[in-house]
C-alpha cells in the first residue's frame, strides 16, 4: 500500500516513524522545548538523524482542555520553521494544523502533508485546501475539540462509531475529487476517548483495514498510559515503545511518537522479524 503526497510515494510495505516536533509554549510532553527557532531546527536535524521518516510540525496545543492560539501566532511559531526544514532535511515535512490559511501558507513553505486532528470540521475550507493540492491528508477522529474533548466522552461501541465517522468523510473527500491513495486514517487515541475506548481501539485496529488505506497511530506518552500505569508523562516511555510494537502487529504502519530513536528500533526489529529480512542464517 503506498501513500502519495507532494511529488513523493511513500511505500508502506515497511513502516513509518512520523517525529514530532511541537513549537508550543505548552503541550502535555515537550511544551516550551523547541519554543525558539534555533531549539526547533535543530531539534528538526536530530528527529532526522534518529530515523525519522516524516517530521510532523505542529503550533498549537491539542492537549486535553488546551486554548486556541490565534491564527497569526500558529502561523509565526510553524511557517518558519517549515520553511527550513523542508529545504534542508532529507525527509518530507508534515504540518499538525486544523487551519486552512496555516495549511495553505505550510504546503506553499514545503510541507508535502497536513495532519489534522478535526478531519475538516472545525474549519471548513480546509476540505478545499485538500483539494486544491497534492500534499498527503491525515484524516483522524476526534470527538469534539481540544478544549471539550475529555469532558464525558461516551461511545456506544467505539469502533463501529469510528468507522462510520471514517465512512462518511472518505465519501466526502471523494466527492470533492481528493485522490484517496493521499489519505491515511488516524482512530485519534486519546481524542475525546476514556482509557476503554483508547485499549477497545487498540485492541480491535485491525478492524480499520476494511477502508484499504494505511493506519496511523499516536499512543506516545499519553494519559490513558499514565492513568492504567499510575506513570508520570516522563515515566512513559517504555509503555509508549510497547503500545507502538503491539499497534503494528494489530495493522498500523505509520507511528507518530515523541521518542524516535527508541520506537524505530523496537518497530525495526518487530519488522524483520515478520518479515524475515536481512536476517544472517
């Protein structure tokens, strides 16, 4: 299966590591980390050198309960950086936006995909920006928005919900003339979803292969791993490493993580182990 965004195909026989980099003052992880452009690219230069497939460029918190920034100020923390990054690294340059002007302003900067947690929903002309491009799409689910999301979220069955949600935007994106072979799916883990949605998601992955298009996956460090652990988010990294492993046994293909180093080694040596490549008999 492969996934098609600006001027690349990218081959998902073998999986994908998507490192992110958060230019934000306070998201759950790395909040202020890389709040400054010398921090950010050079950050961007060791997410690349860890083994990175896709950086993924993100300037505005999507943390549980976390406000909207103002367009002009996502704008300022991500364009400039995704504008040298995508000059200077080897790999292709996602933007995390929900935003169709930060969208539009990022792909014209040299970002090939646009991760966007509202599936176009919160701005609606994002959907034309989609459109009106070849960038790479990842169209993920969340219930609400970041500021609500954790507040009750309540599912009949999680699954079949997230499938008809994913049903009805793939029309949609059809319809509009958007190449589907642009598109991966994203269950949202931790979008507007309690521990037992984000383990049933886990759990039953697989189920999402019935849409034929790549599946990614975002366990890293989160709180339903904190909460089931009783782990600290600086104590979350081993869990994070088994959550991915046990998301690409169950059908997932691209991983996006905090922690590249350590989760391509354990999804490398998972690879090849089913696979059986390279292996010196």
């Amino acid at each position: 299966m492969n996934w098609k965004i600006k001027g690349l195909i990218l081959d998902l026989k073998k999986p994908l590591i998507m490192g992110i980099l958060n230019i934000t003052p306070d998201s759950f992880y790395d909040g202020g980390k890389y709040f400054n452009l010398d921090k950010a690219i050079e950050r961007g230069f060791e997410i690349e050198k860890e083994g990175a497939d896709i950086i993924d460029i993100g300037g505005q918190s999507t943390r549980p309960g976390s406000i909207q920034v103002s367009e002009k100020e996502e704008m300022g923390r991500v364009i400039p950086i995704i504008e040298i990054l995508s000059k200077e690294l080897k790999i292709p340059v996602s933007c995390d936006t929900y935003r169709s002007k930060v969208a539009e302003k990022a792909i014209e900067n040299g970002a090939k995909i646009i991760n966007d947690i509202s599936a176009f929903s919160i701005d609606k002309k994002l959907l034309d920006v989609i459109k009106n491009s070849d960038c790479g799409y990842v169209l993920m689910h969340m219930k609400g928005t970041p500021e609500n999301m954790q507040i009750n979220p309540y599912y009949e069955n999680v699954i079949e919900e997230i499938c008809e949600f994913f049903n009805e935007k793939i029309k949609i994106l059809k319809e509009s003339g958007v190449d589907i072979e642009r598109v991966v799916i994203d269950p949202g883990i931790g979008f507007g979803k309690r521990v037992i949605d984000n383990i049933e998601i886990l759990k039953k992955l697989d189920e999402f292969k019935r849409f034929k298009r790549p599946i990614l996956i975002g366990t890293s460090r989160k709180s339903f791993i904190g909460k089931l652990l009783n782990l600290e988010v600086e104590e979350r990294l081993e869990p994070t490493i088994a959550t991915n492993v046990y998301a690409y046994l169950k059908g997932a293909s691209i991983f996006r993580v905090h922690d590249v180093k350590e989760v391509k080694k354990a999804i490398d040596i998972i690879y090849k182990i089913e696979k059986n490549e390279n292996i010196v008999y």
